[in-house]
C-alpha cells in the first residue's frame, strides 16, 4: 500500500445472509471494528439485506455497497436494480464486472455503461477484473486485465477518480482457497494501476486485491506497493475474521 492512498477493505457477501442475518453480522462488526478504523470499510450484502445493512451500520463507519447494478435507470429489465434503486436504499456504492457476473452473461459493453451510470449517480464504483487460470497458464494475463480495464474505463474521466475504485479479483483464486502470491498480486494490481492511468490518475487510484483472502495472508497481501486494500469473499461473512482483514490493512 501506499502511504497516500487510504486502504479499503470490502466484504462481498455474494448469496448469503437474510435481512435478520444482515443486521446481526453487521452490528457485530461495526462494534469490531471501532469508530474510527484506519481503513475504508464496506459490506455487499444481498439486495434483500440492503437496507437493513444501511440501518444496523447507521453513525459507524462501515458503508454498504450493492453486488451489482443495471446500466439503465429504468424500464422492462426483470430481476434487475438501478442506481437510483440503490440510493433509495441508503446505498453508497456497488461492485461491476464480477467474475461471476460475467460468468452469468454480463459483458465488457454492460460493464462500461454500469461504471459510468453508477458514477453519474454518485455511487462508488469498485470496477472487478481478473482472469481464469487458463489464461494465466497461457501467459496471456497482462493482455486480458488490459482490455478488462480499458474497456470498462472507455468513458471514465480524470474527475471519476474520487469515486472509482478496481478491484483485481484472479477467478482461479475465488473460494476455491487457491490465493495468488503477494508477488502475483503485486504484479497485477500494476497492471491494472498502469492501464487504468491512461483514464486517471494512477497514483490516486485504490487498486484491490480479491481471492481467497484470509486473516493468515491479508497482511502480507496488503503490504505490496500497488495493493491499496482487499476484496473479500468467505472470510466477509464471519465478522470477527473480517474484522481481523480490516486491521491487517493498518
């Protein structure tokens, strides 16, 4: 991490917790977790446990983002939620571009207008990108974080920094306990920095690391000059082991 850049610690809940299960894991740990801690700190509970997230975390410092958001603001787009949506719900920003996202049929197109929509609403963006283990055995991932960012970025502008975050997510480590080293983590969260600057300014920017990340290897993950923070899967659910994430990006 580096010193001018504030970590951010992330919890993605994916499908799990009801509203009740929600505001219990969250009390719990806005209490962990202190009024005051040294990273950013945010939960993506279901859309169902939205609001009851935005209520058990009222005056602490823990924001609620979404796990995902459609590009319109509006219309015949069933099973979908806006930004707007999101706002109303006490929202303050949502995750694009997950792996599993993509997987279920979102594109590189879909992505980019998700990014700009949610910027527009004044929504934090944490923009995922990442690469399958046969991409990496074929040497090819530098080539596909490149055209992941740059095409989710091709309407970004040098004032979205303030609200832009990219989270570097390598599918073959998501909850298979398979983590990428901190020297692969380091070498890709660079990738990522150096492709995003072309858009904004690199330096600024919070770049994330996602993948089986875990009280054991957070610290040595977050160490690493070009990993602003994590994104975290599993580990998010229990609040004690995420809180334990938390104080691993001091």
């Amino acid at each position: 991490m580096s010193a001018g850049r504030r970590p951010l610690v992330a919890g993605n809940w994916k499908m799990h917790k009801t509203a009740g299960e929600a505001r219990e894991a969250c009390a719990a740990l806005a209490a962990l977790v202190g009024p005051d801690p040294v990273a950013e700190v945010a939960v993506c509970p279901p859309y169902t446990a939205l609001e009851a997230a935005v209520e058990a975390l009222a005056g602490s410092p823990v924001a609620v983002y979404a796990q995902n958001m459609h590009e319109a603001p509006q219309g015949a787009h069933t099973g979908e939620i806006s930004a707007g949506m999101l706002l109303a719900a006490g929202v303050d920003g949502t995750l694009v571009g997950h792996s599993e996202r993509r997987a279920a049929g979102d594109t590189d197109a879909q992505v980019a207008l998700r990014v700009r929509a949610g910027l527009d609403a004044g929504l934090r963006v944490v923009l995922c990108c990442g690469e399958s283990l046969d991409i990496r055995r074929a040497g090819d991932t530098e080539q596909w974080i490149t055209r992941q960012v740059r095409s989710a970025l091709a309407d970004v502008h040098a004032a979205d920094i303030v609200g832009l975050v990219i989270a570097y997510e390598p599918i073959w480590a998501i909850g298979t306990g398979e983590t990428a080293t901190p020297d692969q983590a380091q070498e890709a969260c660079a990738i990522v920095r150096a492709v995003a600057s072309e858009r904004v300014e690199g330096e600024a920017l919070r770049v994330l690391y996602g993948g089986s990340v875990s009280p054991a290897n957070a610290a040595e993950l977050m160490s690493r000059p070009d990993v602003d923070g994590a994104l975290v899967g599993g580990a998010s659910l229990d609040p004690e082991s995420f809180a334990q994430i938390v104080a691993a990006a001091s």
